[in-house]
C-alpha cells in the first residue's frame, strides 16, 4: 500500500524537487496539495495530475485522509502548517528554515514526540556518508573535545536575495518569489534563506554542540534583506565559533560550505566546494576521505524518500529525528536579534 503524502505551500521547491521526486517513487501517492492562487493551484493539479487541491489548509486536513505531510510554504507558515498537519495525525516534513524563532522549532518538536509522529526537516547535506564519517569522528572522540568552531557558507544568488527573478529558475514552473526570499520582517535573507543548510550540517557534525550567545553584523542588498552575515558565537561548554555567510558569489559557482573544528586532540576540515573532508590529529596521525566529484551537491531526494519510509512505518520516528533543526534556528534567531540590538543576544 502507497504511503499517502500531501503538501502545504506546493510553490517553486515543491513543484521542482519535492512533486516530480514523490510521483516517481513506487510506494508513495501525492494525493493532496494546498497553495493560494486559484489559478496557479488549477495549473498545478493539470500538470501533475494531482487529484486533489485546494486553497484551505484546514479543508485539505479534513477532507483527505494523508500519512504524511511536507510543508513547503514560505518561511513564516512553516510552525503553523507543521503544527495543524501534527493536529490532523499526520507525520511531517518541514522545509528549511523549520521555523523563524526558536520558541516555535521546539514547539514542533515537542508536540511531534508527544503524539509519536515523526518530524523531519531535509537539510541536504545530512544524508552524505561523508557528513556521517564526519559526525563519527567527533562523536568518538577522534579530535577530543570541540574548543573553536568556523562555520562558513556562501551561494550565488546575488538576483534571489536582492528581490529579482532568480536566474537559473527561467525554465522552472514556479518561480522563487521575493516575499518569501527579499521581504524585510518577513524572514527574508541569507541567514533564512540559505545558512539554516549549513547550520544543519554543522549541528549534525558536532552532536548538537549547544549556542549560549550570538554577537552578529549583516550587510543588507538592495531589497534590505542579509546578503552577508557575521557572526561570533559562545557555545555551552566554553567553546568560540565563527559564523559567516554570503549571497553574492559569482553565477556559475557552486556552494561554498566550510565547516573547520578545532579540539584538544585535532582538527576536522569539511569542504564542500572542493569535495575533501579531512582528519588531523596532534600525535601525528589522520585520516583523509575521498569525496567522489559532484557529491558536494545538495541531496534532494534521500530526504523525501526517508519521509515515506517514516510514512509507512519502515522508520521509528525516532530514527529519523532532525539533527540540527532546533540548533540552527537557535543560532539564526540569536543572529537577527544581536543584528537588530547591536549587543550580545543569548540563546533562549
């Protein structure tokens, strides 16, 4: 029997990656959909083939019976959507950011584990043996424990964060629109935007290691949303970190993501962009893995297929638990308010 998954806010994401990737799967049926716009919802259900859609969240919740749920709406929907989907019984996927303030992540948290559902948010790189191997080597002790931290990324998407037509989404059905990527106070911006994937990553390496404090600066694009972000960070255990991001790298390059950890036994260096993950250690030994060309890509579809396993009961939703989706927006919640204030913030 097909696992029976519907989505809240089947935009531009959904409609590129999240539609086409369930449709293929052999053991999953997109039953419902709900975005706003008649006449882009009408476009939508002819294109695919969807059964059912509508305008109404509450409606779509009532009237199909679903396991799961992926909520794909802009940022601010994101704890609203998740929490009426756990309220209808179903298991839930959030997209990144899961949330625009920690309150609301570990609401959803919360709430997921009090009615033994399963809560998910896709952050790409999670799901890469290397991220594994990584996360393996602190978890053991292979660099002791973590004193200084540098977590740095950066996209090109100077056109998406400066509230233009988004370059390489000519040809996509729906494009990224700027309310939801470039609208001041309505999450827009690189932290939201594009940190909370690296952020992920780096709360998975490190086990969660827990932010207390968030002194930031941001340099803001034309349509005064972050296009770079500066941050210093004070983790629970004593531990210094360097936060930086930027939206502005040059058309036709990939992500940069460079995550560096540094302990009292050695070193980790993760990088992305030139696909190399590698051990070093103060008795002289190390390690070095090889990353095959092109796996620095972000994974899009290992998520979803894990959801419809948690939808089928093939996952516990304990096993699919997401590393890093209070942590990140933990960090990013602290980042605006110290960005705002100009003081030190503390982690709530």
């Amino acid at each position: 029997m097909a696992a029976q998954i519907g989505i809240l806010g089947a935009g531009w994401w959904a409609a590129f990656s999240h539609i086409p990737v369930l449709q293929a799967h052999p053991d999953a049926t997109l039953a419902a959909v709900s975005r706003l716009g008649a006449a882009e919802l009408a476009s939508l259900l002819d294109k695919f083939g969807i059964p059912y859609g509508t305008e109404n969240v509450e409606q779509m919740l009532a009237e199909v019976k679903l396991d799961g749920v992926i909520v794909a709406s802009p940022h601010t929907l994101h704890a609203r959507h998740a929490m009426q989907a756990l309220a209808a019984g179903c298991h839930v996927m959030v997209e990144n950011p899961a949330a625009t303030n920690a309150a609301d992540a570990r609401m959803m948290q919360a709430a997921a584990e009090k009615r033994g559902l399963g809560f998910m948010v896709p952050h790409a790189w999670n799901h890469k043996s290397y991220a594994a191997t990584a996360r393996a080597w602190v978890r053991d002790g292979r660099i002791g424990d973590i004193r200084h931290a540098i977590c740095q990324m950066a996209s090109p998407l100077t056109d998406l964060f400066a509230g233009e037509p988004m370059a390489e989404t000519t040809d996509h059905f729906f494009r990224p629109p700027a309310s939801t990527w470039a609208t001041p106070g309505a999450a827009g911006g690189y932290g939201w935007g594009q940190l909370t994937h690296a952020l992920g990553l780096f709360a998975f390496i490190t086990n969660e290691l827990k932010p207390a404090e968030v002194t930031a600066l941001t340099g803001l694009s034309p349509a005064s949303v972050d296009y770079y972000d500066a941050a210093i960070l004070r983790f629970a255990n004593g531990a210094t970190g360097v936060l930086s991001g930027s939206a502005t790298v040059p058309k036709g390059s990939g992500f940069q993501l460079d995550i560096r950890l540094f302990g009292t036994e050695g070193m980790i260096l993760l990088d992305i962009e030139r696909e190399r993950l590698v051990l070093r250690r103060h008795d002289g030994t190390g390690e070095t893995v090889d990353i095959a060309a092109g796996d620095g890509i972000p994974e899009a579809v290992k998520p979803v297929h894990r959801f419809v396993d948690l939808c089928l009961g093939r996952l516990s939703p304990a096993e699919v638990r997401p590393w890093g989706a209070v942590t990140d927006i933990e960090i990013l919640d602290a980042l605006y308010r110290s960005a705002a204030s100009g003081r030190a913030e503390a982690v709530a």
